[in-house]
C-alpha cells in the first residue's frame, strides 16, 4: 500500500538487544517509524515480536541500544518526565487488558483522570467519541463480559486512544479473531490514521493483515536473533531474503496480497 507519512521520525531504534528470562532474544535491532507510517513487526513463534514490544513501550530495559521518541530515550532520564514522554503514545495488549469491575467508558476515563486535567463532562464526552470511532457507541455503560471478542479487541483500542495519543502501539489486534473481524479490525486501523494522523507500530502473525495495512515491515529471525528484513511487503514478496519470502507466500497463496 503507498506510503501516507512526511518522513519525520517519531520513534528511533538503535542497536537495541533485548532479552526474555535471561536470554537475548533479538540483537542489533535498528529502525526509524515516521510520523504516519504502520509498521508491522512479523516473525515465527518464538522470535520476540511481544518481547521487543515490551522493550518499545518502556516495560522492559534493553540489555543494549537505544530508543527514542522525538530524540528523547525512553528508559533514561527523569521519571517524571519518562512517564510524561509514555503518555504521548498509546498502547493495546494482546488480551485487551480491560478492567473486569468498570464499564467500558469507565475503562477508558480512568488514564484521563489520572494523566490529564480534563473535568468530568469532558471525560465523559472524550470517552463516547472513543468508542463511537471503534463502532461503539451504545457500549459505554457495558462489562467487558458483555462483549464479543472481536468488540473487546475495539475496546481495548478506544481505551488506547483515550489520551489522544501520536503513536499507538499493537500487540496481536488481530488474534483470536476470525477472518472477518480481523479485516474489520485493519480497516479500523486505518480509518484512524487516516481521520487522527496517528502512527502505528502493530506486531502481528496475521498474514492478511500484513498486506492490508503495512507501510513496512520488519521481520524478526528467531533462529538468527536479529531482523533480516525491513521493507515494504510486496517488495520483501517479490526480492526479500529466502524464509521472508516463504512466511509472506503463505499469504500471498491464498490471495491476500493480490
């Protein structure tokens, strides 16, 4: 898909080693996600795609490298100005991640009242919207017991956008969900960077996603420890290293990339 991004960096990796019970996963992991731009992080089971996510989001120290949001490291330097900094960006987890005791709009004002000045109305009006732009907008009074996976995995992404983030982060969006409401879900995806500019950078194992979305992507090699691939898909399709090609025709067999 063409590019939508003006080429400014948001977010600068650099040499970045990161381990997972004491083991280095990923090594030498080196990119820039610019302003607009979805990047799709990719890889075999096991090669540390939610590993370097936790790495990306500042859970988690790197054994080496750095990165930079704005030219501001993520895991060094003030707390308080760190924990500024992680505001600006937003964050879905795999599971959703819901608070199981509130409502859906409850969900999504709690980091605006903890994080933000906004007043209560202004909470509340912030938090329909969210939910109206994920398709729900009669959900704001629900449990997230009452809702359906696929209505969940929205969820979870209005609560990510309830701080009016320039950078969201996606673990999974698409797993657990069927054929249907995956496709839902990139189409939402994109509706979003398209009406808030928002950047996107999403680990995925959904093929279809990949071809649907993706500005670039970036492989992950779990028996290499390192990325071999950064690219667009269809040009990683048609010329990328050999194992790239084979886990991207995978897809692009049942015509998903077509």
């Amino acid at each position: 898909m063409p590019p939508q991004h003006d080429g400014a960096a948001v977010l600068e990796v650099r040499d970045l080693e990161v381990a997972a019970g004491g083991r280095v996963v990923q090594r030498g992991i080196g990119f820039d996600l610019a302003r607009g731009e979805i990047l799709v992080v990719v890889g075999g089971s096991g090669s540390g795609k939610s590993t370097l996510l936790r790495h990306l989001v500042g859970l988690e120290i790197p054994e080496a490298g750095s990165v930079r949001m704005h030219g501001l490291d993520l895991h060094h330097g003030d707390p308080e100005a760190l924990a500024a900094l992680r505001r600006r960006f937003g964050v879905m987890f795999q599971a959703g991640a819901l608070w199981s005791s509130m409502t859906l709009g409850e969900n999504l004002m709690l980091p605006m009242r903890l994080f933000s000045t906004l007043d209560a109305a202004t909470r509340e009006r912030r938090a329909r919207e969210r939910l109206a732009m994920v398709g729900l907008e009669d959900g704001f009074d629900l449990l997230p017991a009452a809702l359906s996976g696929g209505m969940r995995k929205r969820a979870a992404l209005a609560r990510a956008l309830a701080l009016d983030p320039e950078l969201l982060f996606l673990d999974e969006p698409g797993s657990g969900l069927d054929p249907i409401n995956a496709a839902r879900l990139d189409e939402l995806v994109l509706s979003l960077r398209r009406d808030l500019g928002v950047t996107v950078l999403m680990v995925t194992h959904e093929i279809a996603g990949i071809f649907n979305v993706a500005d670039r992507m970036l492989f992950l090699d779990g028996a290499r420890a390192t990325m071999t691939a950064l690219g667009p898909p269809s040009d990683l399709l048609a010329s990328g290293p050999d194992e790239v090609r084979r886990f991207l025709r995978r897809g692009a067999d049942s015509g998903v990339a077509a």
